[in-house]
C-alpha cells in the first residue's frame, strides 16, 4: 500500500535521527533516507488484464474496501447477515447472485453471540437454508469474545495494533475468507471519530489488510442524526475519511411516510431501500433495492413465548401498470383522439375517470376510493414518462386554458 505524507514524513524523521546517532550530529541525515523512485509505465495489451473480481453486485470486491451506512435500528445487520448466507450458499435470496459458495467472516462488535446466533438462524428458517449449504463457510465472531481493535489513540498519537493486524490477515488467509465484514466500525477502533487524519489511518490500515489477503471488507457505519431527513454517504457519522477511503458506499433509508403513503404501506418501518451513495469502480445503480423486515418465530418457546427475530426478505415496488395489457393503452389513446380530456385529477373530466372505465374499475366522480385515484395517477404518470400520453395546454368550450391529456407515441 502506497504510504501516505505523513508516514513518509515519520520515516524519514526515524531515519535521520538514527543517522544522527549513529554518526554524530553532524552527519547528514538524507545518506540513509528511503529510496523514491519514479517508474516508467509499462505498456500491456488490455485485453489481458485480470477481470475485477465483484463478490456480490457492485458493491463487495476484492482487495478493495467498501461500506454501508445507516441509521441504527434500520436493518443494517439483519441484512448483512442474509447477504453472508447468500454468499455462503450460493443461493439468490435478496438478489439474483448465483455463484461458487464463498466464505464470509462476519465480526459483530456490540451483540453476544447467542443474539447473532438467533439472526442467523432465523434467516436460515425465512429462507429454508440447511447446515449442508452454509458448510464450514460461514465464520462469525464477536467483540465480547474476540475484539479486534487495530487503532488507538496513546497521549494524543495514534497507534497501529500491528500484532493485531497481523493476526486477522493469517486467520483470513489460513480459513481462504473472500469477505470480512466489520459491524459496527466504530467498535474496531479507539481514535476519536471526527479525526479525518487517524480515521483515514484506520480505513487505510483495513483496506490494507484486504490488499494483503486478496479479500473483502465491508465496514458497517451509523450516520449521524438528520432529524429524519434523507440519508446520503456524507452524512455517515464522523470524519468524511471512512466513505472517502472506501471504493464503494451504499447508503440504506428507512421508506419516508410519503414513500409509504404512495405504495400504500401500513408500517413504513419495516421498510427501508438501498441506493449506491458513491460506486468509483461502476456506475450507480438506476433504481433502489427495496427491502421489509419478515418477523420469524424461532420456535423457543419452552417455558414462554418464543423469540421473534426480524429477518430481511426482498420487497418489490408496486408496479402500477401490473394487470394493466397493451389493449388497454390502444384503447386509452383512441378516446383520447377523439375526447376532452382533463389531466387535473380534481376536474370533473379528469382523464383518470375515463382511465378506469377502461380497466373496469368504474367510472364515477365519487365512486372512486383515495387509493384507486392515487393508482390511476400513478398509471397515467407511467404513460406519460413513456409518451404514450402527452400533457398539453389548450382552451377548453369557455375559452378558458387548462391542461389536457392527448394520444402520444402509439403502442
């Protein structure tokens, strides 16, 4: 890993003052100082260059460091822990990986290990995963018992526990693990947060050691309170160095009451989706995955009730046009052609009316519920990101402008 400024800057100091001490004071201190040399660049056909090794979509690759951010109680864990047992069976449960089984370490810093036990297990139940597909590849640890602690802070200074990452580099190479994950960041480490310069140091000493070992690492990270607004990679809590030094951010958010309100949800925090919050190596994904948390029972229940453990499970956005066919668009456009139609919903000649008369689901300015007007809205605000239906402005029979639906692109 390329030193930074500052480690060469403390290098150099340690070679002049051995320097001086080994020669007098008034030796010169640069006859041992390191070798920094320019390389010319070596010219290589492109098409032999080692394909980049993404271990999960684009976000977990190797050698490379990446993170995910979120506010606490969102899911964060319970997700990772599913995404571990897709990786370690092979099997497409929040996704659509498929692939070799790989072999995931996943090191929580905060729970005892019988409550990481229930999340595991729980998720094996939702998705009916055996012992035979997890294997001997899933690792999984806790601070409690195994802290891993590779940074602190002695009188102000910042220390690297180099026997400590040394020790998790041989346990990744001795177990061949493809992907650490460390849940939460802030336990593996004891510098002050908003530190970008000893921050930066802990992020580059993790992405070192997934350099080192050709693995993996995942940094599990809060944000900081934004009052219920929405959550970007900027807001991860701390200095700014962590999601700098990482390859790849994504960023979960809990579905907001207007989200829920749309998709008609009963209880939105059982929702939440993720977005790429920043992707150096791949473009950002163009829609967000969409997740809810499943209460699955363990089956515990001697001596009272049993446990209840929130397992992750995937969630798709209601498409509005399910159900709706092509026919039913040819028709909307013919009588568009030949009719007055509103675009306001609040119009007594709304075009939604006529909308609904087609599919059938009545026709009446007062037979209408809240939620079918608010899918019918949703449809036609399909049409018209497509142009099948266009909005234009024209006067209506008082000679007053208002704004109608017409026949766009034919289908």
């Amino acid at each position: 890993m390329t030193a930074t400024f500052e480690e060469l800057d403390e290098q150099f100091k340690k070679y002049a003052w051995d320097q001086t001490r080994a020669n007098g004071p008034d030796a010169d201190a640069t006859d041992n100082a390191p070798i920094i040399s320019a390389t010319p660049y070596q010219w290589v056909d492109p098409t032999t260059l080692p394909r980049r090794e993404w271990l999960h979509g684009r976000h977990l690759i190797r050698k490379f460091l990446s993170a995910t951010v979120a506010a606490g109680g969102v899911g964060k864990s319970s997700l990772v822990i599913v995404e571990s047992l897709e990786l370690v069976s092979g099997l497409p449960l929040l996704t659509r990986h498929t692939g070799k089984p790989l072999r995931d370490w996943y090191w929580n810093g905060e729970d005892p290990i019988d409550e990481i036990q229930r999340r595991v297990q729980a998720s094996c139940i939702h998705y009916k995963i055996d012992k035979e597909q997890i294997g001997t590849r899933l690792f999984v640890d806790t601070g409690r018992r195994t802290p891993i602690i590779v940074a602190t802070e002695v009188r102000g200074s910042l220390q690297i526990a180099h026997p400590v990452v040394d020790a998790v580099k041989r346990t990744i190479e001795a177990n061949e693990i493809d992907l650490l994950r460390v849940d939460p960041f802030v336990r593996c480490h004891r510098v002050p947060e908003n530190d970008n310069g000893k921050i930066n140091a802990v992020a580059e000493t993790w992405a070192e050691i997934a350099d080192a070992t050709g693995s993996a690492v995942e940094l599990v990270h809060h944000i900081r309170n934004t009052g219920g607004n929405e959550t970007s990679a900027d807001d991860a809590r701390g200095a700014v160095a962590l999601t700098d030094a990482a390859r790849a951010v994504r960023v979960i958010n809990r579905m907001t009451e207007k989200e829920a309100e749309t998709a008609n949800v009963p209880n939105r925090l059982l929702y939440f989706r993720i977005n790429d919050g920043k992707s150096n190596l791949a473009p950002p994904a163009e829609a967000a995955t969409w997740c809810r948390l499943e209460s699955i029972s363990l089956g515990n229940d001697k001596g009272g009730p049993a446990d209840m453990v929130g397992v992750v499970v995937p969630w798709r956005w209601p498409d509005p046009l399910e159900g709706v066919t092509v026919d039913d668009l040819r028709e909307v456009q013919r009588r568009l052609a030949i009719g007055a139609y509103r675009s306001d919903p609040r119009a007594k000649d709304w075009a939604g009316y006529m909308v609904a008369e087609v599919l059938q689901w009545g026709n009446s300015v007062h037979g209408l519920d809240a939620q079918v007007k608010k899918d019918l809205i949703s449809i036609i605000n399909k049409w018209r990101t497509t142009g099948a239906v266009r909005e234009v402005e024209r006067k209506d029979e008082d000679r007053k402008p208002h704004k109608f639906l017409e026949k766009g692109n034919p289908v």
